[in-house]
C-alpha cells in the first residue's frame, strides 16, 4: 500500500503515544486526514520507514481523542478509505492518460480507412467477409464510445486527485466526499473493465478475420490507396499488443481473487475474463481485495501481521 494521501503527517501525541508500542525503531508514526464515519470523526495512525516513507507498514484506526478502535465495521469503513486514496494515487498516470484518450483520435482514421476499404471490396466479398468488415467497423465505434466516456471520467478523477494532493491531517473526509471516492472509483473501473472487453472480445476472431481479407492478395490489388490498409492492420496489430498486456494483467489478478476470496475460479481462458470484466461486481473487486489486505497484513492486531 502506497502512503501519498495516507501518510500526510508525522504524529504527535496522543495519537504516536497510542501506536508506540507497535512501532519499530527504524519506523515513524504518521496520521491521515480525519475521516468522517457514522457522524463521528476517526484517523488511521499508520507507520512507515524511516528510509523509505513511500509504503504503508503498520496501521490503527483511532478515534480522534487517540483511542483505538476495534469494531470490524468501523475498521472496515477505516481501511475502505484508505483504499481509494491508495487507488488514486497509484493509478494517478494511468488516470492522466486515460482523460487524453478521446475515441475519435485513436479510431477515427482507421474507421474511415476501413469504411472506405468495404465499399471498394463489397462487390467482390463473401457475405461472411461483409459480416466481419462490419463487426470490425461496429468494433471501432464501440470503442470510440467507450474511449469518451473513460476519458470523460478521468478528467473528474483528476480533479479528486488535485483535492488528495492539497489534504492536511486537519482536514476532514467528509461521508459525501468518501461516497464520492467510492462511487468514482467504481465508475471508473466499469468503464476501464469495458474498454479492455472491447479489446478482447474483438480479439477472438473478427481481428484476425479483417487482416486475412486485407492481406489476400485478390483483394488488395482493388484497394485504392494501400495506407488505409496499412493503417488498418497497425491498428490490428496494435490491439493485438494491447490485448497481450490485457490477458497478462488478467492471470495476474485471476490468481489474486483465487487467494483473497478463498475460491477456485477454474482455469483462465478469454472467454471467461471476458464475462468477469463485464460483470457489474467485478469493478469492486480492487476494493475488497485490498481492504482485506489491509485487514490482515497491516492491521497491529492482525494475526498475519506482515510488518
């Protein structure tokens, strides 16, 4: 867990007094901003090293007169909240880059090279190889749309961004703005989720189907300019690239909710990551993996204490 927005001063009493017996000696106490639950107001008392103030080590919830709080649902709202200033700091750039990605710039050409492709070849396709321009063409403007609307978002994570970046431990986290974290954060990993099913659906066969018709040879000698052919299968192959970080990503966190929901999600195929990015559940997944793991790993009283 990293610490920006968590770790945003050093504790004075009585809230270094209460976590001292948990510290060690290369470690310094830290407090967050005050955090508004069910009307009263808390602080996570965290500690981090010394040499190296970026990572979250040791954590308590505390009430703010430095008492510490060990109601599982009050901890549970506690380590929520540290969850989505975690988010937004950690994903900070990839938000930045995602509210520059506007559909129209990435697909806008290739659609209209593509466009102009099916109506030079439509007398002499198949009505299967008609079928999969089209896909292909449907493909563009879903992701046009799904582009717009993610970079639409980001711009108002950054602004809740711009908010993290200027909190002091004085300020409070009020539940409207916690709900506003919540609901942001959710938002935006449906629409990240449906951006790379996009991708990957595309990926299965209507990818490969275009570039074959591209590449045969009958057909690309009707092709009136040979850059909107190429510039369609770049696009292609740079999808196909995207689609690899995508699956890679998805093994990745395939095995992570194996371990912290205790399940057994079977083997990992496409198809089946697919029908989980689409899953309306799957966008809080990141949430409750991480408070768990906040829970049990850097928790003071955690039995699986880690640090």
């Amino acid at each position: 867990m990293a610490t920006q927005f968590i770790a945003l001063q050093e504790a004075t009493e009585p809230y270094s007094k209460t976590m001292q017996p948990y510290k060690k000696w290369f470690e310094k106490i830290y407090i967050s901003s005050l955090i508004e639950i069910n009307e009263t107001l808390y602080r996570n008392v965290c500690t981090v090293s010394r040499f190296n103030r970026k990572y979250l080590r040791k954590v308590i919830l505390c009430t703010n007169k430095g008492e510490i709080v060990e109601s599982k649902q009050l901890l549970q709202k506690g380590f929520e909240v540290l969850t989505y200033l975690h988010y937004f700091k950690v994903f900070s750039k990839n938000i930045s880059l995602d509210a520059q990605q506007h559909g129209e710039d990435k697909f806008g050409a290739v659609k209209t090279s593509l466009k102009k492709i099916y109506h030079e070849l439509y007398s002499l396709l198949s009505t299967s190889e008609q079928s999969t321009i089209k896909e292909q063409l449907n493909y563009y403007d879903a992701a046009i749309h799904a582009l717009d609307e993610l970079a639409n978002l980001s711009k108002t994570c950054l602004e809740l961004i711009e908010t993290l970046q200027k909190l002091t431990a004085d300020d409070v986290l009020t539940k409207d703005f916690i709900k506003t974290l919540h609901d942001t954060m959710i938002q935006r990993e449906k629409l990240r989720n449906n951006v790379e099913a996009i991708i990957l659906k595309n990926g299965l066969k209507v990818r490969k189907s275009v570039k074959a018709i591209l590449n045969n040879d009958k057909y690309t000698k009707q092709i009136s300019n040979n850059d909107d052919r190429i510039r369609v299968i770049q696009e292609a192959d740079n999808a196909e690239g995207i689609s690899y970080d995508i699956i890679r990503s998805g093994k990745r966190d395939w095995k992570l909710s194996e371990k912290w929901f205790d399940i057994d999600k079977g083997k990992f195929t496409v198809e089946k990551y697919i029908s989980d990015l689409l899953d309306i559940n799957e966008a809080k997944v990141f949430l409750q993996i991480n408070t768990k793991l906040i829970t049990k790993e850097h928790w003071v009283y955690s039995t699986n204490l880690k640090y």
